[in-house]
C-alpha cells in the first residue's frame, strides 16, 4: 500500500496569493471590491484574448497581486499597472518594481490622465491595450470614462460581474437593456468572451464574473447633432422604464407640451405609446435630431440619478 505525496506538489495560485496578504499584512477590503484572481486557468485564457506582443502598450487597473501583470508584463512592450491601495502598491513595487517594462503607480484610476500619459507614450506604439479584472465597485464609471478615448485604445478586456455585463450585451427589451447598454454601443462593439465562476477568486465574490471585450469605434455609432440631447433622451427614457416613452420624456422636463411631442415622435415614426426600453440606438438618434431640429427642448434639468449612476 502506497501513501500519496503532497510535498512535491506546487502550492495552488490561491494558496500563493493569501500568503502575499499575510506577509505584506494586508487583508481584501471588500469596499475596494478586491477579490483576487487565483485560477490559471482563466489568468491564461484572459493572456490569450488579449493578444499582447512586443509592439504593445498595456494598461491595467487594479492589478492586486500581480498575478495578471507578470504574464502581461513578459508578453508587452510596455506596462503600465494602476494600483490604488498603497499596501498592494507596495506589494507590487517589491516583485515588480525592477521589471524594465512595466510602470507602476499608486493612485486612483477614476482621477488618472489616460490622454496625457498615453498620448505621451502611444507615438512608440499602436493604440494601448486595456486588460484588467476592474473592481466592481467602479467597474461602470471607469468603462464610461474609458470608451469615449478611441484615440488612445483600441479595446478594453474587462472582467465584470455578470450583471454589468448583462447591461453591457443586452437587445432592445431584453433584461439588462439600458441606458449603459447605448452609451456603450455608441462607442464600441461590444461581446462576451467568457463566463467566470467566482471560485475563480479570493475571497470568493457574492456574484460570478464575465469576461468582455469592448472594441472601441473610431467614431460614434450614429451621427447626430447634439450627443449630449441624445444621452439626455436616453437617460430621461431610462429613469422611468416603465413609462410610456411620451410620458418619461414630459416627466423629464424634455418637453413641455404634450402636442408638440407627439407630433415629433410620429414625425421620427415611434408609436408615443412604446416603452424607452423598446429603442434602438438608431430610434433615439432619430428622435434628437428630430427634437433639435424643431429647437422645442426645454433646457436641461437635474434628472434623478444624473450622472454615471443613471447608466447604473
């Protein structure tokens, strides 16, 4: 009878990783949204969509550990890894800090230059690269603030929780279909590389992950006059779903006179009667342009939940 051997095994990715918290003393602060990934499987299969090489600029967010960045940083030609909190800043500036490829910085992503700092570097490459398991507590705003620099990227491969993805991939009327889904389908095309379990992380999310890709347009989807009047409708359409069109639109302050917009809504062929969330991108466009064109809008007003949480 042969007793089984553990002692030569390798430890496990996750068993590496809680002894890096406890030797630099840190724990996950679940108000950072930090759950580390600690499966090779899908650190692999995430190298492999990203398809670095050595002509690339690279920018993480929120590299954690590391365990991502060192596979990034032995493909790129260059790294630039984000990292807000300082102790796992540290983390990474001792295993990494010497690598000739990669620049860390310790500071928030929501507050970064990205059009300085890669406007300065992209000249000595194409486009950056954006791969990163994003924190879910900013995952949102930060695609919000990263889609409009098609100039600067050419993608960005983002793990997010699977309800953001939802949002993210939804058709007209489907679950998940809202404001975020046109905001970023005005600038990118957007799809699902993989499903990930949350046994992929540590600690263990309440929720599993989706691995997507958002490649960003070299100019907007649709062209409309106003931008700003067109994600002022969609948001108006949004913020009370389940209103008819015609009666979101009045509630928001869009318009003022019932006739008027009606008229128009007939004018850019959509029943008053349907549901915001029953639009394409195309039918919104219309309708903006259709509303700039008759110079009937009333002026902008503070909706409920403006601003990034109203594509939440």
């Amino acid at each position: 009878m042969h007793e089984t051997s553990h002692s030569n095994r390798p430890p496990s990715l996750g068993y590496e990783t809680r002894a890096l918290l406890r030797q630099y003393h840190l724990l996950p602060k679940r108000g950072l949204g930090q759950s580390f990934l600690v499966s090779p499987a899908v650190r692999d299969l995430i190298l492999r969509a990203a398809d670095v090489g050595p002509q690339d600029l690279v920018v993480e967010i929120g590299p954690g550990t590391g365990v991502l960045t060192e596979g990034l940083a032995e493909q790129a030609g260059r790294l630039i890894a984000i990292e807000r909190d300082p102790g796992l800043h540290r983390l990474l500036a001792e295993r990494l800090g010497d690598h000739p490829k990669v620049s860390l910085i310790c500071g928030d992503a929501l507050e970064f230059d990205f059009v300085d700092v890669c406007g300065k570097m992209c000249p000595a490459y194409t486009r950056a690269k954006l791969v990163s398991n994003l924190p879910y507590s900013v995952a949102t705003p930060l695609i919000l603030q990263l889609i409009p620099l098609q100039r600067y990227f050419s993608f960005l491969l983002v793990m997010v929780q699977r309800e953001v993805a939802q949002r993210l991939l939804a058709s007209p009327g489907e679950e998940g279909y809202s404001a975020l889904t046109l905001r970023c389908r005005y600038e990118a095309d957007v799809s699902a590389v993989a499903q990930v379990p949350r046994t992929a992380f540590y600690p263990r999310p309440a929720v599993d992950s989706t691995l997507v890709r958002l490649d960003l347009l070299p100019g907007p989807r649709v062209t409309v006059h106003s931008p700003d009047l067109l994600f002022r409708i969609v948001r108006a359409a949004f913020g009370q779903r389940r209103k008819m069109l015609r009666n979101a639109l009045l509630n928001a302050g869009i318009m003022t006179e019932p006739a008027d917009l009606e008229r128009i809504l007939a004018d850019a062929g959509i029943d008053s009667r349907r549901r915001g969330e029953t639009l394409n991108l195309d039918e919104f466009a219309r309708l903006a342009d259709r509303l700039y064109a008759m110079c009937v809008i009333s002026p902008p007003q503070a909706l409920p939940g403006e601003g990034d949480v109203a594509y939440s």
